[in-house]
C-alpha cells in the first residue's frame, strides 16, 4: 500500500475510541481541578497543604511510570488501561466522601497511580492501532482530544462549583465510569487489541530505548515540554498577570486560553504534515518557537504582549507536542512492545512538571520573572539543539515495512507465512521476543479489498 494511501485511509473504529475518552477524561479532570485546594482547606489546612494535594498526584504518577510500563509488558495495554480507569473512577467518586484531609490525600495518590497506568497503556495502544503513515495524524488528534478538554474542563467545573465543592468529584467519577464501558464495550472482540499468541512480539526495553539517540532526544524535549507548558506556565502566569501587569486573575485565564488557541490552530497541521516531511523539522521549529514566546513572556509590560507572546508560544507548542508522541511511536515500532520506553517519556514530562515551578520559581524569586522565563525559554532552545543533531525518526519505517516486502516473496499461505513474516522481523530487530501471552502487535494478517490479498499491519 502506498504511502499517500496509507495517509488517506480511515482510521481504525477503536482509535476514535480511545481519542473519545481522552476527551472525556481531560474534560473531567478539568471538573475537579479547580475545586481541589479549595476542597482541601475546607479541612482546615493552610495553602501550603492544599497544594501539596495536587503535587501527590503528580508525585505518584511520577513515581508509578516505571511500575506501569511492566504492567502493560505483563498484562497487554487493555487490561492496564481499564484498570487504571476504574481505579481513578473509584478514587475520585470516594473523595466526594472524604472526611479529613489525610483521607483525601490517600485517595488522590491513589488516583495518581490508575492516571499513570492508563496514560500510558492508552499511549501504547494507539500507537500499535495506528497505521505507519499516520502516526501524526493520530497523535495530533489524540493531543487536541485532551487538549479541548482540559480547556474546557475548568469552565464547566467552575459551574459546578456553584452546587457544592463535591459533586464535580461525583461527575467525573461517573464519567469514568461510563468510559470504562465504552472501552471495554469496543476493544473486547477488537482484532487490533487481542491478546497476541505466544511469542509474537518483540519487548523493548528501557535500555535498548536509550541506546537510541533519538530516544534520548525525546527524553529531553519532553522534560522541557513538562517544565515549561505544564508546569512554569501554570505556575507563573498566573502570578505574572496579577503582579507585575496588575491585571485581575481573570486575565490569567484569558492568557492561558489564548496559548490554547495557539496550539489548536497548528496540531493538526504538525501531526498531518510531520507524516510527510519528517518529525525533526516540526520538533525543532516548535520547540525554537516555543522557546522565543516563553521568553518574550518575561518582559511583558502590558497585556497585548502578554497574549500576543502567548500565542506565539502555544503554536510552537502545538507544532512540536503531536511530532513528540509519534517520534516515539516511530522509535517502539509496531513490531515491538515498549512500556518501559513510553514509561519512560511520560515520566520526563512528569518530572520537569514536578520540578519546573519549583526551580523557576526560585529564579523569580531571587532575581525576576522575566529571568526565570528566560531560562524557560533556554531549556526549550537547548531541546531544539539536541534534536538538530540526531537522525529523522522516521527512518524506522524502512524497518517496519521488512514484513510487507516478506510478503512479496513468500505469498500468503497461511501459518508458513506468518512463520517467516515473524522470523524475519525478529532478525531485523535483533532481539528476543516475550516468552509470556501478551496484547497483539502487528503480526495480524487481514483481508484488503483492493488488489493485494493481504497486508500486516
């Protein structure tokens, strides 16, 4: 199958699924998010203890990546990702009940630990469901799904608050609920999700990941995209807008919609177009571009700049955040299974989350916010250089597609073909494969109706 064809094709019912309840699960988080430190000093407890509420979460995502990654290796993405559902749906609907801030510390880390498993489970999973030509277009969507989501999440739970400061517990609680049923409902007799028979994929460790340049790359980028999107931007532009523009919370708001809007107008020309043209491209230029809006913040002096340099630092975002996500999935390949690899980029992110405020903010302490916003903005461009120097992620796909040309030679007889088709992708990837019943990769064989009898996905 051609390249621009595998391009055009429709997407597997299931992708739509998953990209569905991302949705619904960023939508949610965004219920609870702004009633969460309120909810905490309800308890009686000072700033300092109610924000250490949302930092566990964090932490325990943090911490229970490594932990996941052997679960998905273990037990197959499906099972990982409806049980890190359930165990966030039944968390959060407990903290409804909460008696004492102690009780709701608990039941937060808890939700931390089931918010990794399925982040990452998911991740593995539309990775191995997506076609190779598509990879950015899958991630670009999979990015904007959570993206409007989170956006829209704190308006409507700003809503809800009105009805008492536990119920938007109950409503995401219940939404998850339903997500579960409806993943269950759509992958259980889903060929793409299967378990897979014995010895039919290859595990790629952590440390073969490393040894890849462009693994190492990623790490880095991603650790600049939690330091500076999700964690310095969050924590001072806030207190920018209030402190040093004198402008009302309100504003704040406006300002990280405004970054937003940056991103959505790009993702999905990033994650089309990085199909095409190749990732480093879109890595480099989004993360340059990131960097010179991050730190233009700094020296914002009126709210025209402010949302101005917002924008411009939400495109750079957008361009590189989709390309990010299908890099590694160029890097796992469909042949493989990687949770320690996904493990592991979920967990750069996490950390530069966890430990981004905390050294920036220190910086704006210590010296000012435009510093600060200007080592932001070096960390990024420090990421934009390290992607200069690897090679093009997408040259794995020659790899991928051994099993395709296989198949010219050895026709499609059956179990000899499948035989080969395995052998072969083994010889390519140098390395064992599981030795245990695990979800399925890309050795299935399926009917195509146009011209060619069959294809491996």
């Amino acid at each position: 199958m051609g390249s621009k064809a595998a391009r055009e094709q429709a997407l597997p019912i299931e992708i739509w699924v998953l990209v569905a309840g991302a949705f619904v699960i960023a939508i949610g988080f965004g219920l609870v998010a702004p009633v969460l430190p309120q909810f905490a000093r309800s308890f009686g407890v000072g700033v300092a203890a109610a924000s250490a509420i949302v930092s566990a979460f964090a932490l325990m995502r943090l911490l229970f990546a490594p932990m996941s990654g052997q679960l998905v290796q273990k037990l197959g993405e499906r099972s990982v990702y409806l049980g890190g559902l359930l165990i966030v749906a039944v968390s959060t609907g407990a903290c409804a009940f909460a008696q004492s801030y102690w009780q709701l510390m608990v039941l937060r880390s808890l939700g931390g630990i089931g918010s990794t498993m399925f982040t990452v489970s998911s991740l593995a999973l539309v990775i191995r469901m997506s076609p190779p030509a598509a990879r950015g277009r899958v991630s670009a969507l999979w990015s904007t799904s959570f993206l409007i989501g989170s956006v829209s999440g704190p308006l409507v739970g700003g809503v809800l608050s009105g009805l008492g400061l536990r119920v938007p517990f109950l409503i995401y609680a219940v939404a998850l609920l339903a997500v579960t049923v409806a993943v269950y409902l759509a992958l259980r007799n889903s060929r793409l999700a299967a378990p897979e028979t014995v010895g039919g994929v290859r595990m790629m460790s952590f440390r073969e990941g490393w040894a890849q340049r462009e693994y190492r790359a990623v790490l880095l980028s991603n650790f600049a995209n939690g330091a500076a999107v999700f964690g310095v931007r969050m924590a001072l532009v806030p207190l920018l807008v209030v402190e040093v523009l004198h402008q009302s919370p309100g504003m704040a708001g406006v300002a990280l919609t405004v970054f937003a809007a940056g991103n959505v107008a790009v993702l999905f020309f990033a994650g089309r177009y990085s199909d095409r043209w190749g990732r480093r491209p879109f890595l480099i230029a989004g993360l340059l571009i990131c960097a010179l809006g991050t730190a233009g913040l700094g020296i914002s002096d009126n709210l025209v700049w402010l949302l101005v340099t917002s924008v411009v630092a939400g495109v750079g975002a957008g361009l590189f955040t989709p390309t990010q996500q299908a890099a590694v999935a160029d890097i796992i390949g469909p042949n493989a299974r990687g949770g320690p690899v996904l493990a592991g980029f979920q967990m750069a992110a996490d950390l530069g989350t966890v430990l981004g405020p905390v050294a920036v903010g220190a910086l704006a302490q210590q010296a000012s916010y435009g510093f600060a916003l200007a080592v932001t903005g070096a960390l990024l461009a420090v990421a934009a250089v390290g992607w200069a120097v690897v090679p093009e992620p997408m040259r794995q796909r020659a790899t991928e597609e051994v099993p395709d040309a296989c198949e010219h030679i050895c026709g499609a007889d059956g179990a000899e073909h499948q035989l080969v088709t395995r052998e072969v992708e083994q010889a390519v990837a140098g390395a064992p494969v599981a030795d245990t019943a695990v979800a399925p990769t890309v050795t299935q064989v399926e009917a195509e109706p146009t011209g060619r009898d069959r294809i491996v996905r």
